[in-house]
C-alpha cells in the first residue's frame, strides 16, 4: 500500500480542489448554511488554508489565500451553482471520514478525491426499488400513526408508492421536476377523491396529506428558522421562501383534484373517524422509523441508530405533551435529540445528522402548514388560515428552541 502523500508536500491548487469538492458534496447531502460553513473553515485551517465560504441553498462563494503569501497574491474566489441538497446519511457520513482521514494524515488527496467519486457510482435497481417502496411504507405509516381506518390507510400506501415513481421519473426529467409537487398532490388528491365517491367515504385532507407527507418541507422550514436565529439571514431567507413555495406547489395540485371533481359530478364522502386502537399507532411507528431510514439513505448498520431516533423523537414529543402541552413535548423532543446527536458526533466520531435529523423528522411543521393552506382554500376563512398559521409558528418556536437548548445542553465538538 503506497503511503500517502503529506499535506505540506500537497499544491496550493490541490488543496483548494479537496475542499470545494468537499464544500460541493456537504452541501448535495443536505447539510444546512451554519454547519456547512464551520465544516469547510475547519478542514481550511487544517489544510494551511484561508477560507472564506458563503453558503445558501442554491450555491456557493469561497475564496480562498495562503497565509504564506502576501494579501491578494493568491486569492482565489469560486462562485459554484448547485441545486438544493437532498438528505442522504451514508454519504454524508463516509464524506465526514473521508475529511477526517485527510486532516489525520492518514490519506492524501488524490486517495480522498478518488474515495469521494466512488460514491458517485449509479445506485442499483434493488436501491431504487426500495426507495420507491419507502415512500409507499412512509406514507401508510403515517397513516397508522393517525388511527385513520383501514380503508383510508391503503389508500394512503397507494399514493405513497404513486408518489415515489413519479419521484423516480423526476431524476432524469428536470422539467417533470419543477412540477413534481403539484403533479404528485393532484394525483393524490384525485385518488382518494375517486375512492370516497366509487368505494367509501374517507378522511379526505387528512388521507391526502398523509400521503404527501415525505415530500412536505417541514425539515427545510426547521433549518430556515434555524439558520435565521443563527443569523444566516440570506441562506434563512431563501431555504424559507423554498419551503413555502413547495407547500404552495402541493395545495395548487390539490386544489385543482378538488376543482377537477366539482366539474365532473364527483361528490368525494367525507368522514371524520380515527378507530383503530393503540397497537396500530406503535406498528405503524416503527413502520414509519424504517421507512424514514431508507429514505434518508442510512447505511444499513445505522438503521438501529436511525430508528430509534425517529421513533423516540415522536414518543418524546407525545408523552411530553400530553404532560406539559404540545408545545413543550415538541421543545423536550427537539432539546433530547439535539443533545444526543451531538454527544454521537463527539463521542463517536460520525455526524451528529445520523440522530439529529430522523429524530426531528416527525415534529417538523410541514403537515401542520398544508392542511392551514387547504383549509383555508376551500372553506373561503381568513380566521382559519389564522389558526393555521399559529400552529405551524407554535411548533417552530418549540422546534428552533429545542435545538438552541440543546446545543447549549451539550455543545457540538463537530460541525456535522
């Protein structure tokens, strides 16, 4: 095994390429502005680097120099377009080894580059079929989680695996993807309209969002706020915007399944009926903390850790608020996740995102602003778009001082 080449002997080109390569793939695997940018400084200074980065959910600016030469002879500034990042854990954390190796001296940087394409490799179809099946197991899990009948809970699963083909055709259809919110909530929305007409009447806005629950930006209005109190006001703003215009994008395809139905004649039964006992809530939990660990991509030795993190973030948050009051089983959840991703990354040397991320997931407001917005539409009522609007800022206060206490409770060693 040849030994690697030490980063003293490594040129400044070289050493500026390892960490806008690194830059690049953080910010595809979902990493948000605040740690992103801690990250590259970090990796910089270890490199004899001076790094300046700017992050923001659709690019980056870094500029960098050498501290052995004079101010403004080796300045370097990259201006980098990339689309938003998508959670992916596995690649994330073998990214996180990957800089950790380089900074111990334990790999060089033509090894690191070549580590850091291999996990570029096409995914197989098995991986593929999974991720589609997990939209389809997110979405009926949900669904038990809610108590909602039998009937309703199928329906939920078929839009779910619906949901994840037309996500599968989107990669390789970049103008399929602008619309893929609204094609997804349309086709949904007119599945379940189509049941409660022909087969049985259902909970109909509940049943759909269930359905699109794996594509509501609840996480991405999370790390908004969160990037916003952290006083990343430019990369807040726009991860904010985002999210608003994705939950717009979902109603505008809902709504028009609901128009669509009025003109045909459609008259969709509407119940409100939640039946099912206990046992059906805690199978369908562990349902939806496998599901959530395939969709966010978890190597599959950290789906115990994955699971459990889902699973105990929504245990926190119910039993906490049926204690204290929502608000607070949400803070006591986001503050209990917080602090034990952070003591995973301290103590075990892997990204605190492999807890943090699933075990916030289902907290996250993003169910709670769709069916604001659906409500509002169709019944016509200011006021209830009102009291939507405070549950959804209720449940992200909780969230954002969740994690601000938490990091207070056990401050993060690592960026990531």
């Amino acid at each position: 095994m040849s030994t690697p080449m030490p980063l003293s002997a490594a040129s400044y080109a070289a050493r500026i390429g390892f960490v806008i390569e690194l830059a690049e793939r953080l910010h595809a695997y979902g990493t948000t502005a605040q740690r992103l940018e801690g990250a590259i400084s970090a990796v910089a200074q270890k490199l004899r680097l001076e790094c300046e980065p700017w992050s923001n959910p659709t690019g980056m600016i870094l500029t960098f120099s050498d501290p052995q030469r004079a101010p403004g002879e080796s300045d370097t500034t990259r201006v980098i377009r990339l689309p938003p990042g998508e959670n992916d854990l596995y690649r994330l954390a073998e990214t996180d080894r990957i800089a950790e190796e380089v900074m111990a001296g334990h790999l060089g940087l033509a090894e690191a580059h070549a580590a850091m394409s291999a996990l570029d490799r096409p995914p197989s179809a098995r991986y593929r079929a999974m991720q589609v099946l997990g939209y389809g197991l997110a979405a009926t899990a949900i669904a038990g989680v809610l108590r909602l009948p039998w009937l309703d809970i199928g329906v939920a699963g078929i839009n779910g695996l619906l949901i994840g083909l037309f996500v599968h055709l989107s990669e390789s259809r970049p103008r399929f993807k602008e619309a893929l919110e609204a094609v997804t909530a349309m086709f949904a929305a007119g599945v379940t309209i189509l049941v409660a007409d022909y087969v049985a009447p259902l909970n109909q806005n509940t049943v759909i969002i269930a359905s699109l629950i794996v594509l509501l930006p609840g996480m991405a209005l999370t790390n908004a706020v969160n990037e916003l109190t952290s006083q990343h006001l430019v990369s807040g703003t726009a991860r904010f915007a985002g999210a608003v215009t994705t939950v717009l994008k979902l109603a505008v395809g809902t709504v028009i399944a609901l128009y669509l139905a009025d003109l045909l004649g459609l008259q969709p039964q509407v119940r409100a009926s939640r039946p099912q006992s206990e046992w059906v809530e805690w199978a369908a939990l562990m349902v939806a903390a496998f599901a959530f660990a395939v969709l966010f991509r978890a190597q599959r030795r950290d789906y115990p850790k994955v699971m459990a993190a889902a699973a105990g973030g929504y245990l926190i948050s119910r039993f906490g608020g049926q204690t204290f009051g929502s608000p607070a089983g949400i803070f006591l959840a986001a503050l209990v996740l917080t602090a034990a991703g952070n003591a995973y990354a301290r103590w075990w040397h892997r990204p605190g995102a492999i807890i943090r991320v699933p075990g916030i997931i289902m907290l996250v407001p993003g169910s709670a602003s769709l069916r604001g917005l659906l409500t509002l539409i169709q019944q016509q009522d200011v006021d209830a778009g009102q009291v939507a609007l405070l549950a959804v800022l209720n449940i992200l206060l909780a969230l954002i001082a969740g994690l601000l206490f938490g990091n207070l409770l056990l401050p993060a060693r690592r960026n990531l």
